[in-house]
C-alpha cells in the first residue's frame, strides 16, 4: 500500500447518513483530492454497509472517491449479516473479512480514524 505514514485508513461504521455525508465522506475524498495523505483507505464496515448499499445518493459519492483513487473495502461478515455483499462488489468494493487486513494497517502504524 506504500508509506505507513502517508497512509490514512478511515472506517465508516455508523447507519447515520450525516455522518457519512458531513464527516466520513467528506473528509476521506479531500484528504486524497487535496494530497493531505497520498494513500487513502475508507473501509465500511457494520451498519453503514446496509445504509451504502439502500442509498443512491451515498453509492454516487463513494464512486468518486473511487474514481479519486481511494481503496474501498468493506467487512464481509458485516456485509453478508446485511445480506449486501453483492451489492458492495457491484460497487467495486473489495469485500472481504477484515479483521486480519485492520491489524495488518494498525501494525504498519497506518493512521486510522473512525466515524
């Protein structure tokens, strides 16, 4: 993935769509549009899964923070709990179990924040 140090891993886990529009969303797209971090990781897991996959207007913004360049995972436990794995993969979110990526990230000294 690169420099642990330029590296920012955000997770999104809440079902709160102003928090996902206000904060998550908004904060992670900038990071990586602005250079503040020159990798960017937005890993969704827990309800914010469910909210992604019934919400057209969140599914828009996460494409472009994909088509800006950021790596989209999401949980797969969380996401097949949800009955929403397929519709993440649509979305060209790498679906998969994260607990051993997560640890993986926080060993390197990967900067993580969560919403």
């Amino acid at each position: 993935m690169g420099n642990a140090d330029e590296t920012l891993v955000v997770i999104w886990s809440s079902a709160d769509k102003e928090v996902a529009r206000n904060m998550a969303f908004m904060y992670t797209y900038n990071a990586k549009k602005k250079g503040w971090w020159e990798n960017v990781i937005f890993i969704i897991w827990g309800p914010s899964a469910k909210l992604l996959a019934e919400d057209t207007q969140l599914q828009h913004w996460l494409k472009n923070m994909k088509d800006m360049g950021i790596t989209l995972e999401a949980c797969k436990s969380c996401s097949d709990d949800y009955g929403v794995s397929e519709v993440l993969e649509r979305m060209s979110v790498d679906v998969k179990y994260m607990g051993v990526p997560l640890t993986d990230y926080l060993k390197q000294g990967m900067h993580v924040l969560t919403f």
